[in-house]
C-alpha cells in the first residue's frame, strides 16, 4: 500500500505544489477515459467536484484492536469503528472502469432494501425485507448457487405498524451463527453452515407499536438489538441477547428511572445537564417518558480498548414538542456503554427537546485524529441535525461541531455547555405553520451510512438536503398507532439537488469534494484500498468515484433504485468483487415502495412532497448485484 | 292580486324552497340509526370473483355521504383516530396504503370500508371494533370515501384547514379577477386599494 505523498513534512510549499500538479495531470490522462454518456450523468448539478487538495493521509489512524475487513464483510458497518473500508485494493482507479457484472440474485422481494450483504469465508449472507427471508449464497461455485435459505414464522400485520417501509438493514456473524431482526420484533440465530434454527426469540410487541428493522452488532458474545417505533410513541430500548442462548443479558431502556436506562456509579458525563437522578424521567411531563421514544434502530459502535460501545437513540415522541416540555432524556443522543453490563458510561445528546425529528442514531465512525496539535481518540458524527461533530470517545466531550449542511434550525453548537442552540424562529408551535426548517425531518444525513478511508484520510458521507415545512397539531396517544401531532411537507433544499456525497477531512474539519446527485443519497458508501470509493442512488445509478478527487470512473444502471449498503469481498477464487442489492424504498423511497399517492406532499410523514417525481425515475425491484474485474 | 304580488310572491316562494332543499346538506343529526346498522349483510363481498353469475349484493346507502357535517366529521375523526398518521393527512398514504387513489385492495364500497375499520385486515390495518362507536365509522367511511371523490360534491370541504403547501396569498383587490373588483367609490371604509 503506497500513499500518495503529500505530507507536509520537510518539503516547502513549492514542492507540494508541483507534486499536486503533476498528480492532477496523471489522473486526468490515466483516470479519465471516455466518460459515460451523456444520458447518464443528466442529474442535475452532476458531479459538481470542487478538488482541493486532499487531507495528508497518516494524520487519520484506526483505533488499536481494529482491523478492517480484509477478504470478508463481516458485518454490515465492515468492522466495529464502523469505517467500512476495505483494504482490497485488485480494483483500482485505473481498471474500475472494467468492472462488470458477474451474478445476479433475487431474494423474490420488492420492497426497500436497504440491507447490507455479509461474507464469511466462502458463502455471503443476504437478508431480505419484511418478510425478512435469509439466504446463504456459495461464492465456491459459478454464480454462487443457493446453499440454503431460512424463512422464519412472521407476522403479517407487522406491516401496519412500520413507519418507513418494511426494511432490514443486515444480518450479524459470530461464532459459526447468523443473527438478524424481523420487522415483527423476532431475534432469529440460525447455524451458518447448514441454515438450522438455533434460536428465535420475540423482543418487542406490534400492538404497542414496535418493529425491529436494524443489523444486529455481536461484541463478546453478546447481540446487541434495538427497536424502532419512534414515530408511534413507542419506549426505545437496546437489548444484549446472549449469542449462545438468546435470552435477555440486559436491556438499557431510552427513558425512563435510572434503574431501567442502567445508569449508575460508573455514569460519568461530561456536561452537567446529563448529571442528576432519574432524568429520563424529569425531563418530561409526568408519565410522557413511557410513550417517549428514544428507540434504537440505527448503528453500533465498539472500541475493544476502552471495552464501550457506542449507539445513539432516535427521537423523543410525539414530533410536536409542544406535547412534551423538558429535554426528553435520554433520546437524540449519544450513549457509551459498557458491553458486558449495559451499564452506561457517558451520555452526550445532540438535540435536546428535539423539536424536528432528528433522530440520533447515526454511526459513529471511530478514529485517532489530531485535535489542536495532539491525537485524540474520537469519535465521528455526521449528525442529521446538519452538524459534523467529533466527540473524545472516552468522555463524551465535543472536540468540535462544524455545520456541512444548509441550516436554519440551529445557530450552532455551544462547546463550553454543550448544547445545540436552536433558532427561536424555527421552533414548531401547535396550531401554526412554520417553513423552511432546514434539515428537514430526515436530516442532513439520516441512516444511510458514510465510509472512512485511512488512505485519504476522508470521510465519505452520503446527504440528504431538504427542507420542510411543518405545523404543530394535537396528538393523541393510542398504542399501536401514530403519535405524531405534526403534518409536514418537504422539499429540495438550496440547489434544487436533494442530496449527494461528499469527502470531508475531518482534521481541517472541512469539505474536500462533494457530487450533487437528483435524489437524497439513500445508500450506503464503501471505500476501498484502491482508493475507489462507492455507493448507489435512487434513480439507478451504482456509481464508482475516484476516492481523491470525487471524479465519476465507472457506473452500472440497476433495475431499481438503490438505497442498500455496498460491501467488497475477496472471493475464493482470489479476486475482488463489489455488491450492492437494488430495490428502491426506506422512508426516501416509500412513494415508489408503497405506492403511496404523489400528489399528496403531506404523506410519507412529508417526504413524498419532496420525493413526488420518484417514480418516474424508478420502479420497486430487489436484486443483488455482484461485479468484478473480467 | 297585482303582479308585482305576484312576481314577490313567487320570489319568496323560490327562496323558501331554496332554503328548504339547503336545509339537508347542513342538518346536524344527533341522534339516529346509523346506516347499515340494520342493512349490513352478515357476510360482505369483498371480491369481484364469484363462480358463474356475478350477485351483487343490495347496495347500502351511507347516507352520512350527502350530509356535509357528517363528513367534516369524518375529518376530525380521521385525524383524533390517528387514521392521519398512517394514512397521511390527505389520503396520500405512508405506513399504510392510500385512500385518495382508485386502488383498493379490499374493495371501496361503503360496506366494505366499515368491515375494514372494524375488522382490520390482514396486511397490518388495525381492528377498531369495540373502539370506534358505529355511527363514527360510517362518518369515517364517508369521509374515507370523499377522499377518493367517491361522494358526492356538494357535501365535501372546498379547502383542507391544515397546511398548504405555499403561504395562502390574501386576497386584495390586486389579484382579484377584473370582473369581481370594487369600484373605488363602492369599497367599505379600511378596504384595501389595488
């Protein structure tokens, strides 16, 4: 693995400049072939590149006990610090461009996929959405053959409580087992080798609104699983399955007394609002901690030196926060946890009282960076409330905040308290209409995972950039149904793209490149040691981009949308290969997945106002696509 | 009888039978029998597929279609029920299907939409027996029913209450058509001048 050399160590300014000129030249001539047509590359504002010279690789190193996927996929986030980067480098910026297509398969289902697949030495895991079949495909054999699949008992009417589309986002390895949610609140273990069931066990209850849709993370024999429901006033938790039996090891609840959010003498925050007795209670009007939100359905975290892991709960219910006076502890935020206990160690929330929706369950991506001159171990956030924040992973502290979206609901991020401040102009009111409400509900990056590539020193970060107009209403709370209190109506935010990816070095705290694409960047980003960077759209596009510079190099137009998690893997053949499943829906995508009516902007929780001409672009599919070098 | 009598005689006479036939669109029933709480056959078809002849079934008439308050009742209803939630404030749908387009999938009939709230059915919409009183879910289902056009015109809100999707523009003398505005010297006093 060879780095570019563009480190600012004992060369003066001139050389750096010829070195980056030259380097420009050189992967304008060898990188640049015949650009794909035309047609392909119509989006709007396409492929706006704004190269600056690239952050100097070595500055950003993974944390000790870490090892990327190398060969494997383990886990859907590629490895614990979630960095999904993959040091495979037989696919390079020179001979993308080669890439094609080698087998397809069909998991028969037509909704979002938004999951990610898994490779355990020769055979990949798939699982697909609701009703949530799984599939081990033999990668030993020509077009990778069906070894078994797995079709757990479900519960049809789970469909009826699941907010955006019926999705899963992973299944989850460890010691010869499988592990994977089920929309209707199953936790299934099925033996890796032969498909068996090994255990199944049901967590969650679909009449008081709960669904399961997340990738389960496995740290030292537990598994780790939360629920979803934020939107229909259901408590969130995070429950630590053991692996080898399936029954309860303890389970961290998002509201509520200390006791039950496992808080105790080891809860150390580092600000003083987070300090107090039972403040998932006190934080709320009496007893509205019981319909309070706070679920867990988005990434998990682990650093096997500080023995923590990092989640981050969703958002307070009902929306209108009107309804619910007080910060909302302990939902929009951060907790560190202790695996063996679930005992938490630190708390940081990103939106106190939040008043948009901004979930706080993005991943935590965990690197050993400078801060003022001198490493940290941190962790980074791209947060949906539009800030990019780096936190010290061992305490919580916020290191830095710094805004890569277009904002009005926020005036920043205070760090001696802090505390978001939010703009008093923005705040919903119950009964009145405010507009432009920048990030929309879903974010500045909602779920769809970002990639970090030790090699650049970037973090690749798939956006959403929307706005959205919301007024406050009553809500009523009845379990097993929606306890909103808000109709809102999104739209394109400045630009008129409504998202794209971007590279962000997290050391100068800035944007390197950034490609605006039609639709909100929905799926998830790979990078890999060829310095390739990848991820797919909404309108059908699999794209690879040069890790660098952001330049387009190659890209296949899939049957449907694409808002699922590309992953690389050695083959047992020995050559590298790239997959990423189709099949447009999630939240994003719920007007095409459900087919929901365009002309009304107020469904889809609003999203369809921004997302009405989808389905021109896109039908539902759900193929798994793998590519490799011929 | 002179004819100007007349004629104001027959102008009364109009505008009493006017009001009259007004007078059902606006009457606020508090008390009666829902439709089809006698009507409803115990067996509902849902299915266009029956073996040999088709036989319909004696149509019920919801008659909460043709009175204006019964369906802004709806309204309310539709959204104190959460049936806004899922199914978007406008019929537009989300966690569950839409109600404003023209695919049903367990039919739009009166009949069959009341079964459907009452029953639930089987891909995740709840069971809302015991819970909603009856003579509430005929207005939910007229309401269900207008936002699909399936009700007659006359009896449907001309405009949503809630959010539009741009600030209503008020109304002055500048963007009236040219042939609704005031001349000048015929304005009340504190009226907006173009």
């Amino acid at each position: 693995m060879s780095f570019v050399s563009l480190s600012l160590s004992n060369r003066g300014p001139r050389h750096i400049l010829a070195v980056a000129a030259l380097a420009v030249v050189v992967l304008a001539l060898g990188g640049c072939r015949e650009r794909p047509s035309a047609h392909a590359s119509a989006a709007p504002g396409a492929d706006t590149v704004d190269a600056r010279p690239a952050a100097a690789p070595g500055q950003v190193t993974l944390p000790a006990g870490i090892t990327p996927a190398a060969g494997d996929w383990p886990m859907p986030s590629g490895d614990f610090a979630n960095t999904r980067f993959s040091p495979l480098d037989q696919i390079d910026t020179a001979n993308v461009r080669d890439l094609r297509l080698v087998w397809t398969f069909s998991d028969g289902n037509k909704q979002g996929h938004e999951s990610a697949p898994i490779v355990i030495g020769s055979t990949m895991y798939v699982v697909s959405p609701f009703p949530n079949y799984l599939f081990a495909l033999d990668l030993t054999r020509p077009g990778a053959p069906l070894k078994w699949s797995y079709k757990p008992p479900y519960l049809s009417a789970a469909k009826g409580v699941a907010c955006c589309d019926w999705v899963n986002r992973g299944p989850a390895y460890a010691d010869g087992r499988v592990f994977f949610t089920t929309l209707d609140n199953q936790v299934v273990a099925v033996d890796a080798e032969d498909g068996t069931e090994v255990w199944r066990v049901r967590l969650g209850d679909i009449n008081r609104g709960e669904t399961m849709t997340m990738a389960p993370l496995v740290v030292k024999g537990k598994v780790l699983v939360g629920n979803s429901g934020g939107e229909l006033g259901v408590r969130g938790w995070l429950t630590a399955l053991d692996a080898e039996t399936g029954r309860i090891a303890w389970r961290a609840y998002s509201t509520g007394p200390d006791s039950e959010v496992l808080i105790g003498p080891s809860f150390k925050p580092f600000y003083p609002q987070d300090r107090g007795k039972d403040l998932g209670v006190q934080s709320w009007p009496p007893e509205a901690w019981k319909m309070g939100g706070g679920t867990v359905w988005g990434w998990i975290s682990y650093d096997p030196t500080l023995d923590l892991v990092y989640y981050g709960t969703a958002n307070p219910g009902p929306w209108n926060p009107e309804l619910r006076p007080g910060d909302n502890k302990w939902t929009s935020g951060t907790f560190a946890r202790d695996p063996d206990t679930g005992e938490a160690r630190w708390f940081y929330q990103w939106s106190p009282h939040d008043l948009y929706d901004h979930d706080g369950v993005n991943e935590h991506v965990l690197v050993d960076l400078p801060v003022d001159g001198r490493t940290r171990s941190v962790l980074l956030r791209p947060e949906r409330n539009g800030y990019m924040y780096v936190l010290d992973r061992a305490t919580g502290e916020v290191l830095s905040a710094t805004p890569f979206a277009h904002i009005t609901t926020s005036l920043g991020v205070d760090l001696r308290t802090g505390r978001l401040i939010p703009n008093p102009a923005k705040v919903p009111k119950t009964g009145k209409v405010v507009r432009e409400i920048c990030p929309a509900a879903p974010g500045a990056k909602d779920w769809q995972p970002s990639a970090l590539s030790p090699r650049t020193g970037l973090l690749y970060v798939p956006f959403n950039n929307l706005c959205m107009d919301m007024q406050g209403t009553q809500a009523n709370y009845i379990a097993g149904t929606p306890y909103l209190g808000a109709i809102t109506i999104m739209y394109a935010g400045p630009g008129g793209h409504r998202g794209g990816v971007f590279a962000w070095d997290p050391v100068a705290r800035r944007k390197v490149w950034s490609i605006d694409e039609r639709f909100p960047a929905w799926s998830g980003v790979l990078a890999t040691g060829g310095d390739v960077v990848f991820y797919g759209t909404m309108d059908r596009w699999f794209k690879a981009v040069h890790a660098r510079t952001g330049e387009l190099l190659w890209q296949f137009r899939t049957a449907s949308g694409i808002v699922g998690q590309p992953i690389t893997f050695r083959g047992p053949d020995g050559k590298q290969y790239v997959a990423i499943f189709d099949g447009v829906g999630g939240w994003a995508g719920a007007v095409v997945a459900n087919q929901l009516s365009a002309s009304d902007s107020t469904a889809a929780l609003g999203f369809v106002g921004a997302m009405n001409d989808l389905k021109q672009y896109t039908e539902q599919g759900g193929t798994l696509y793998v590519f490799a070098l011929p | 009888m002179s004819s100007r009598f007349r004629k104001a005689r027959a102008v009364w006479g109009l505008v009493a039978l006017g009001l009259f036939a007004a007078c059902d669109r606006e009457e606020r029933r508090f008390r009666e029998i829902p439709p089809g709480a006698t009507a409803l056959p115990a067996v509902t078809q849902n299915d266009a597929n029956q073996p040999g002849p088709f036989i319909r079934d004696p149509e019920i008439r919801n008659t909460y279609e043709e009175n204006a308050w019964a369906i802004s009742e709806g309204n309310w209803l539709y959204t104190q029920w959460n049936c806004a939630g899922c199914h978007s404030p406008r019929g537009g749908g989300g966690m569950g299907p839409p109600l404003m387009d023209s695919l049903w999938i367990y039919g739009s009939e009166p009949e069959n939409l009341f079964q459907t709230i009452v029953e639930g059915r089987p891909n995740g919409m709840p069971a809302f027996r015991g819970r909603i009183g009856n003579a509430d879910v005929w207005k939910l289902v007229a309401y269900v029913r207008s936002l699909a056009a399936l009700t007659p015109m006359d009896t449907r809100s001309g405009r949503t209450d809630d959010i539009h999707a741009t600030t209503p523009t008020p109304q002055t003398d500048a963007n009236l058509p040219m042939a609704r505005r005031i001349p000048p010297e015929q304005r009340p006093p504190g009226m907006e001048a173009p």
